[in-house]
C-alpha cells in the first residue's frame, strides 16, 4: 500500500543484498571449505497444510546477479514465521517478493509461483497496490508520514476507500491503534505529528497504520531491530495477539526474537533456503548442519 | 559433533571449562566408587574414611559445575547442540553426585562392617558384582568423554546383568538370614552395599540416556531398547546384536 513510497530510501539496501560469493555454477565443480556443507534443497518442513501464501521454485535476481534460488515455501494461516540468516542469504529479498515490493526495483527479476489464498500475486490482472492492502508491510526503521498520528492511520483506510464518513474513519483509527498497543498513550495527541513520537511508538504507529487497511499478511522486516528492549517486548507481545487474526512473516537477525516469537523458522544461508521446521525443533535440535552453525553462532 | 568454533573465543572456552569440569568430576566419582568398594571388599577402614570426608568434594564440584551452566544460559542463549551440551550437563552432574553419595554409603556400610566380622560371606558375589558396576561407570563416562553415542547405545542394557547379580545375592543373604537371625544385622547391610552398586549402576545407564540426547537430540528416557536401537541407531543394529551376542557367550 502506501508505504511503497517509504521504501524507496530503504531500496539500495536491498539491491545490495550481495554477499554472495560467485557460485559454482555446476555441481560437480566443487567449491567448500572445512565447514561448508552442501545444500541440496531444504530440509524440514516447508509446506503446510493450511497455506495463506506460498511460493514454488522462486528465483530472484539483481541484474545477472541471483539472489534466491528455488525456494520452495509455504506460510501457515495465523502462523508467524521467522526469516532467519546472515546478511546477504536473500531472506529480505524473499519477504519483499511476497508483496511485489521488489517491482519497484528495475533490475530486480522474480521468478516462479507466488500465490496468496492460492490466486497467483505476479499475475498480470493482480494490482500491486491492492495486493499490498492485503499483504501489509512494517520496516526496520519505523517510517511515519509527516503528518498527525490521526492521519498516519487514516491515510491508507482513505486511499481504498475503507470507511465512508468521518465517524467510520474515527472508529477505524481508534480500533487500529487499540490493536497496535499505542492507543492510550496518544489518544489525546491525536493531532500531533506522528515524528514526536519515541522510536517504539513511531513502530507500532507503523503497524497500526498496516493494520487499519485490514490486511490478510503482515510482513515484517527487522521491525524491532532499531528499538530497546522494552519497546521491542510490546511489540513481540503485539504480534503475539495480532497471530490470532493476521498471518505474519518476520524477517529478523535476533535469534532469540525468531525463537521466542515464531511457530516456524526458517533459515536461509546465500540464497537458498536451508531448513525449515517447527521453531521448537529448530532452536534445540536442528536438522542441517548450517542452521546449527549458524544459531550457535559458529563458523559456517 | 564439537564443541568448538564458535566465533566467540570466550565462548568456546567457557563450555570446554565446562566439559573439563564434568570429565574431572566424573574421574572423582569414578575412584570414590572404586575406593568405596576396596574398602567393602579388603575391610579397610582407612580407606572408608577417605571415601566420607571426599564425598565433600563431589559435591562443591556439582554446585561449581551448576553454576557455570547457569551462569552460560544467561549470558550466551545457548541454541541447538549447545543448549542440549548444558542441559546434559546439568543432568549428567546430577546423577554424578548421586553416584558419589551411593559410594559413600557403601563406605559408610563397609566400616561397620569391618568392625563386625561375621560368617556371611559374600565376598566373590560382591566382588563380581562391582566389576561390572565399575565397568558400566567407566564406559559410561568415556562415552560422555568422547560424545559417543553409539557407545552410550551400547552400554543401555548392561544393566540386566547387575540385576541378576543383585537378585542372587540377596537369596543368599535370605538364606543366611533365615540360618541365623544374628545374621541379620550384617546380610542386611550387605544388601544395602549391593543395592547402592545397583543403582550406581542405573545412574551410569542415566548418563549413556544424556550422552545419546545431547548427540542425537532424541530423549530416549523411559524407552524401550529395542525401540531406542530401531529407531535411532538403525544401521548399527546388525553390528550392535552381534555385539550383544559375542557378549553373552563370553558370559
């Protein structure tokens, strides 16, 4: 939805997602050192029963440059999945693909199937912007407009025409903030910028703003990365009560914010996606030798 | 798997300090047990003694030990093999310290007996029993040393052995008992020692359960060893039943 507008300072990060070494580019030619391991598909469990989105043999590039390499996943309905890797393994690319936010990028080329409640989201009569009303997104950075904390709320619920007088909109703006966790502490500042608020605040304005156009998916990249550790425990307990309506994607470098949120976890290591299993398996019993090198923080 | 390569030097460390305690305090139990069982065996007061007032030891070890663990989930969140290397090592600690209380009793036991000299004579059924005891132990403990699960798969069963042993010994103490009633007093702290070599036993068994969850990642409590040998050692299976079979017929 609107935050297209926001993102774009965030874009060069995200077209510099490269730390991806030259790849060999057939398998007999090998390329590992001590500890790497070979990465033949994903271990674990990447389907689901009850899918809200999926996507099969995904593939993205920057240019000549890929990203993602078959991925193959799907994201439960009402789950939150936790996007976890190093810098560089394309988990915020992928987050980006489920809501075309990767469009708007020129060299950026996203191939395979990617459907939300099983209709195709890259099919040509799919409008991003109403795809992006369904599939919400909150940034590293909270990224408030510069405008009233009411507005900051109202902007997207007036763009899709979501409510049809000032008392419905009102209404909209007080649930959305209800939901966020914000709403006492600015009901009486409605009025004030939205930039005065403390750094916790702007974050769960940013959400209450994704929220109020009702989205189907919540995405979330680092959301809380930029915040202390209170702000980030009321937002982890936000997610925690929005779980029960909306289905969430966080990508996360936290690993015990992926462990204490998330139901599944997925871990991603250059490009490919390695394992993907319950958050309880994959925090005490990984299956892949990488996402255990990775958790406990060892070499890999 | 290794302990090792974390990027945090410190780390790395902090959990090798850790696994070097364990071994110490295992080879600590180890020669109490050993020692408990001399003095049982030789009447050796002296050494008795020694058994009690080191038992001390053991026990200051697993407090230290507890505290380091608690100390690395604090500060470092351990994940994965990590988490299960400091969850088995507040159990295996656990059991370790049963053990050296076990080995004190039969110190303990095994001073008045030597005080009281009597008829019943257990000597050979003891003494056999305690060599597999301490055999258990010890492989126990290597396991642990090396993280060797399919040792620690191996060892699982040992025990029917000592229970056999036990089960024999006590019907020659009832047959003493029922001999004599002033027999009493000393067949039943023979099966008080004996008792406290079979549960050394079990504890030793407990360990070989950690060993193969920290390895593995399975918990294999309370299973079956049959199930625990299908299910999580299946390609050993062949080598381990003819393990299990040259072992019986050397018995």
């Amino acid at each position: 939805m609107t935050d297209v507008i926001n993102t774009v300072p965030g874009m060069p990060q995200g077209a510099s997602l490269e730390s991806t070494e030259p790849k060999p580019t057939n398998s007999t030619e090998k390329y590992r050192n001590e500890f790497d391991v070979e990465i033949n598909g994903t271990v674990g469990r990447p389907f689901v029963e009850n899918a809200k989105m999926s996507s099969r043999n995904c593939d993205v590039f920057y240019g000549n440059k890929q990203a993602i390499f078959g991925v193959d996943l799907d994201i439960g309905n009402h789950e939150i999945i936790a996007l976890i890797g190093p810098s560089g393994c394309g988990k915020s690319t992928y987050l980006r693909v489920l809501n075309r936010m990767n469009d708007t990028i020129q060299i950026c080329k996203v191939t395979g199937q990617h459907t939300l409640d099983g209709e195709d989201i890259y099919d040509k009569k799919t409008d991003p912007v109403l795809l992006r009303a369904r599939v919400g997104m909150v940034f590293q950075k909270p990224n408030p407009f510069p405008k009233s904390i009411y507005d900051n709320v109202a902007y997207g619920a007036r763009l899709h025409g979501l409510a049809s007088n000032r008392g419905e909109l009102d209404d909209l703006v007080e649930a959305s903030l209800i939901k966020a966790g914000l709403f006492k502490e600015v009901k009486d500042d409605l009025h004030k910028p939205g930039t005065g608020l403390s750094g916790g605040q702007q974050q769960r304005l940013c959400i209450a703003r994704a929220i109020a156009v009702d989205p189907e998916v919540i995405l979330m990249d680092e959301p809380t990365s930029a915040l202390d550790p209170i702000a980030t425990a009321i937002i982890e307990e936000l997610m925690d009560e929005l779980k029960s309506n909306y289905t969430i994607a966080i990508v996360t470098h936290s690993m015990q914010q992926a462990a204490r949120v998330s139901q599944r976890t997925a871990y991603f290591h250059l490009g490919k996606l390695v394992e993907v299993n319950d958050t309880d398996k994959v925090f005490t019993n990984p299956e892949h030798k990488l996402t255990e090198n990775y958790i406990t923080g060892r070499f890999g | 798997m290794e302990i090792g390569q974390h990027i945090s030097q410190r780390y790395n460390e902090e959990l090798e300090d850790i696994r070097n305690k364990v071994l110490q305090m295992g080879g600590l139990v180890e020669s109490q047990t050993e020692k408990a069982i001399k003095a049982l065996l030789e009447h050796d007061q002296e050494l008795a003694k020694e058994v009690s007032t080191s038992d001390q030891k053991v026990n200051q070890m697993e407090v230290e030990i507890d505290e380091d663990c608690t100390r690395v989930i604090a500060r470092r969140q351990p994940t994965a093999s990590d988490l299960r290397l400091v969850i088995a090592v507040v159990k295996v600690i656990t059991d370790l310290e049963r053990i050296g209380d076990e080995a004190e009793k039969i110190a303990r036991y095994s001073k008045k007996l030597a005080k009281n000299p009597s008829v019943v004579d257990t000597h050979s059924e003891l003494s056999h029993m305690s060599t597999l005891v301490l055999s258990i132990l010890h492989d126990s403990l290597d396991a642990f040393a090396r993280l060797d699960a399919d040792e620690a798969v191996l060892i699982l069963g040992r025990d029917t052995q000592i229970n056999k042993e036990f089960d024999n010994l006590s019907r020659l103490l009832m047959t003493y008992m029922m001999e004599d009633p002033r027999h009493i007093k000393n067949a039943l702290r023979v099966s008080w020692c004996a008792r406290s070599l079979e549960r050394i036993g079990d504890h030793a068994q407990n360990i070989c359960e950690y060993v193969i969850y920290l390895v593995k990642g399975k918990d294999v409590r309370h299973t079956s060893l049959e199930h625990i040998r299908s299910k999580y050692f299946p390609q050993d299976n062949v080598d381990i039943i003819e393990t299990i079979s040259n072992d019986q017929s050397e018995v």
